[in-house]
C-alpha cells in the first residue's frame, strides 16, 4: 500500500514541477522607448543644449512590478537615448531611479512613472522625459 502511496505522491509532485516549469517557460515580451532629458533653465536661448550621449547613464531607468514594490529590472539608454529589454509578460511601471540625497540637493529631477504591460512575443514602446532643473532656492545654471 505504500508503494503505491509513494508513487502516486512522487506523480503528483513531478505533475506540480513540470506545470510550474511551463509556466516560467512562457516567452517574454520587450520594452523599448526613448529617454528624452529636458534641462529647465531661467532663461532658454532659441537653440538649447542637448544632453550629451553620457548624460544617459547617469539617470537610470528602473522597472518596477505593478505594485511598485519589487524592482524587475534595472537599465540605462545607449547614447542616443534608446533602451530595450526582455521581459515576462505582466504589468509592470517605468520610473526613474532615486538617486542619492546629495545629488538631490543639487538639482531637482521630474519624471512620471509610466506604467505599462509586456506581452508575450510582443513590443511595447514606452518613452520616458525626464525634466531637470536648479533644486529649490538655487541659482539657475545659465546666465545669460
């Protein structure tokens, strides 16, 4: 009798694994999108300064889960802007990582979170702007 327990325990164990490993095995979709940096300044001449290809890295792009509480991923555009990862399909929000309190201080950083949803074999485009500008009761950067 407990031969057959064990095996029918070790059937529906094995049942179980393989069910959750084909549930991992659905194929990911990806995120792609555009991270635009826009510096505010008191006065803007007609042909404002663009970021230069590494200022991209220093604001990195987090992906959190829908409830914002488990960050998923962790990317920074290319030198021209662009980002692109894989993931698995869900519903997840694009939002630009904090940065340290020093750094905060110094300038003041803008930037909506974007929620979205990958779907499987799927692209979903999300592009991010980030606006800067002096933090509170600074000088503006340009004088002009």
């Amino acid at each position: 009798m407990s031969l057959i327990t064990n095996s029918v325990a070790a059937a529906s164990i094995f049942l179980i694994l393989a069910g959750t490993a084909s549930i991992k095995a659905a194929p990911q979709g990806f995120v792609e999108g555009h991270l635009k940096i826009v510096v505010i300044r008191a006065v803007e001449p007609d042909n404002g300064p663009q970021p230069a290809p590494e200022t991209y890295a220093q604001y990195p792009l987090i992906v959190l889960s829908q409830d914002e509480k488990k960050e998923v991923a962790r990317l920074t555009a290319d030198k021209s802007g662009n980002y692109r990862v894989a993931l698995p399909p869900g519903a997840y929000i694009l939002a630009v990582q904090e940065r340290p309190s020093e750094e905060r201080a110094a300038e003041r950083i803008q930037a909506n979170p974007q929620p979205f949803t990958v779907v499987s074999n799927e692209t979903v485009r999300v592009d991010m702007t980030i606006f800067i500008g002096p933090a509170k009761g600074q000088a503006s950067a340009y004088s002009g």
